[in-house]
C-alpha cells in the first residue's frame, strides 16, 4: 500500500495547532486556563536567562498574552496544577501526570547513583540520609541550607558541594519535590508534603507508563519518529518508543505517513490514522516573539525540517562564534520562522533595547510586516516591564 504524503503547509498548520500557536493568544493566562495551557503541552522548560524574559513566561505569554509570571509561580506553589521535575531539562508539568513520573524517579534514581557517584565532588551515597532528614526535621531548605560546612566549588555551573548533589539527587529520585521558586531558586521539601495525596497514591505501572508516554507524545506532537517519541518526555527508552511504535502499527491505532520538509524531503513518521483528515485552522498572520526553548521549537532538527530554519548558524573562520549571539529569538508570521531579534531589558530605564533583526533568506520587510513586527514589540516590551521601545542604528540587518 501507498503511505500518504503529508504536505508541508499541512504538516506545520497540525503542528503549530497542537503547540497553541495558531489561535490568537487570548485568554485569562492565569487559574484554570493557564493549566489548560500547560495540560495542552504537557510541560513548559524553565530556563534563569532573563535578557527580556524568562523562558517558561515567553513561552506562555506567546500563547497568552494576559499572563504574568505570578500565574505559573500559583500554579506551582499554591495551586499545585503543575510540579517541577525533568524531561530533557527542568520543567513545569502538568499534575496530572505525575503517577507516571513514578519510572522516570527509579530510572534516574539508578542512573544518576552511578554516573554522579563518579563525576561529582564527595561522596554522594553519604550525604543523602543527611540531607534527607534536615529536610524531614526542619522544613523547607534551598541548596544554600545544605552543607553548610562544606566548601563551594568554583569550578563552573556543575561544581556542586556534596549536600547540593545530594538535594538534587533526592529531587530527581522523587523523594524531594520543588515547593516554590524564590526567584529562580527552588526550594524543596518532602514529596508529601508538595504533591496531592491524590496523585501520589495512584498507581500506574511501567508498561502502561510506556503506553501513555508513547501515546501521549505523538498526540501532541501529530507526527513523529519513534525517535521523537522517546525523547519528548524522557521517560521511555529508544527501543521501548520502536516497539510500541511497531505495535501501534499491527493494531491499527497508528499508520505510517511521509511528512515533507521544508525542503520537499519525506519523512516517514507515525500519526493516528485519522490525521490525513484533519483539518487544522490556518494560522494567524500576526508576529509572534518567540522563547529559544519553545516547545514547537526546542527540538532543532525537526524545526529546520519543518520549517527550514536554523536556530543557531556558526562561523568557522578565522575562530568559531555564533552567527547571532548566543540568545537571540525566534520570530514567527503565521506558520512561517521571518527572522531572530536580539534584544534586553533595560528595566531601571524602562527601556527594551532592540539591537538586530536579521530576516530570514527571501522574507522583505515591507511596511505591513514592520509595523506588525513593531506592534508585537510594543506588547512584548510591556510583558518585560518596559514603558518603550529603542532601536539601535541599522538594527534591521535585512
């Protein structure tokens, strides 16, 4: 049998439809409808780089222009609609998920024994108990209330003391969750005493785990490799994601289909057998500033397939650099990447600072798209706490 080809303006309008960025970006972004957001995309990255904003706000502004940091920081510490544990980094996820990051705690609990045990200053094993019970007897802490005798590295992001890498590990392992951020800083305390009775005590075993998270993936993705699959959650493995891909196609809740790239390559991917029926809305015209660490983003190889962008562009020669700058963000028109902006907040002036603008190969910047490029601009700068915009000399590189 023939395997159906799905087109390129298909492919992106099913995929930005399922990562929320087709509908205008209205709504409360706060209580209910903030964790309908974050239910939709079933995590948001956290990121601490704030040159404008940080990452997991841009990423929920962009879908909701209403919302201000406080909704996510309710939504963690008080409301509990969310909890924070790792996908493929840090992230917000929705709380009805957690029974199911039960096997993502064992399985980093034995990876991170081991491969910590042998990259990390002291002696790991020995500091957990520790740690574990000055959490139990006095409450909440931050890594800076943890071995307090102990000397702080200076060897870069990942010298951490030994009680630090204790917390984390006891973190990861899920027997300490995150209770709240101080500004960025997490603060933990015992699982029982963060997460719903509700969700700790439901029960969900490895392989209906696997099934979910398999599943799971490809709804939200629309189409993927099992590849993709595996690495959307981190949680099951490349050979686990193979067979149940393989078994979704034998019992006909999957089929094969060719998605074309950008550049009218095909893909063969796995999608529900009624996606070549679907019919996605056309998304908006309108400019969106995106967050590097989106998650119709984060996964760069599939971006430039999609939408044959590239992120990040090196120069070789005479010394290797980024093209760019090291954070700059994505700039979206309808379903199509326009460009990167590289832009600061300066907050004590009031001021959002716009240094460049490089347009993508063949996008003209013509009244319309600035003025609509401007526009969004003026709204992001007031999410950023900034009363104006500056442009830089010869910011438009295009």
């Amino acid at each position: 049998m023939s395997v159906p080809v799905l087109p390129n303006a298909a492919a992106r309008a099913v995929f930005l439809h399922r990562y929320g960025l087709s509908a205008p970006p209205s709504g409360a972004g706060k209580g209910a409808d903030l964790a309908e957001v974050i239910s939709d995309l079933g995590f948001v990255q956290l990121d601490s780089v704030n040159t404008f904003a940080r990452a997991h706000d841009l990423i929920l502004w962009s879908r909701r222009q209403q919302y201000r940091p406080s909704g996510l920081q309710n939504a963690l510490a008080r409301d509990r609609d969310v909890f924070e544990h790792w996908t493929h980094d840090a992230a917000a996820i929705d709380i009805n998920l957690y029974p199911h990051w039960k096997l993502k705690f064992a399985r980093d609990a034995k990876l991170l024994a081991s491969r910590w045990r042998d990259t990390r200053r002291g002696d790991l094993m020995t500091k957990i108990d520790e740690v574990l019970r000055q959490v139990s007897d006095h409450g909440c802490c931050t890594s800076g209330d943890v071995g307090l005798d102990e000397v702080r590295g200076k060897g870069g992001w990942w010298d951490w003391h030994p009680s630090k890498t204790a917390l984390e590990y006891l973190w990861r392992s899920g027997q300490l969750s995150v209770a709240r951020r101080d500004g960025f800083k997490k603060v933990y305390d015992l699982t029982e005493r963060v997460i719903p009775a509700e969700q700790i005590n439901a029960y969900a075993c490895e392989a209906d785990t696997v099934h979910w998270a398999c599943g799971a993936a490809l709804d939200k993705l629309g189409f993927a490799t099992t590849g993709e699959l595996a690495a959307f959650w981190d949680i099951v493995t490349p050979a686990e994601a193979k067979a149940w891909g393989m078994a979704a196609i034998a019992d006909g809740t999957a089929v094969w289909v060719d998605v074309e790239g950008a550049d009218g390559s095909l893909r063969p991917s796995l999608a529900r057998p009624d996606l070549m029926d679907e019919v996605p809305p056309v998304p908006q015209t309108r400019v969106r500033i995106l967050s590097p660490f989106d998650p119709a983003l984060r996964d760069r190889k599939r971006t430039e397939r999609l939408f044959g962008f590239h992120y990040r562009i090196e120069i070789f020669v005479p010394a290797p650099k980024r093209q760019y700058g090291y954070y700059v963000f994505p700039v979206m028109e309808g379903d199509r990447l326009i460009g990167r902006i590289d832009m600061k907040a300066d907050r004590p002036a009031g001021i959002l600072n716009v240094t460049g603008f490089w347009p993508e190969s063949g996008v003209q910047m013509g009244a319309g798209r600035r003025a609509r490029l401007d526009a969004e601009l003026g709204r992001a700068a007031r999410f950023g706490g900034c009363a104006d915009v500056v442009y830089a000399d010869s910011w438009c590189k295009g």
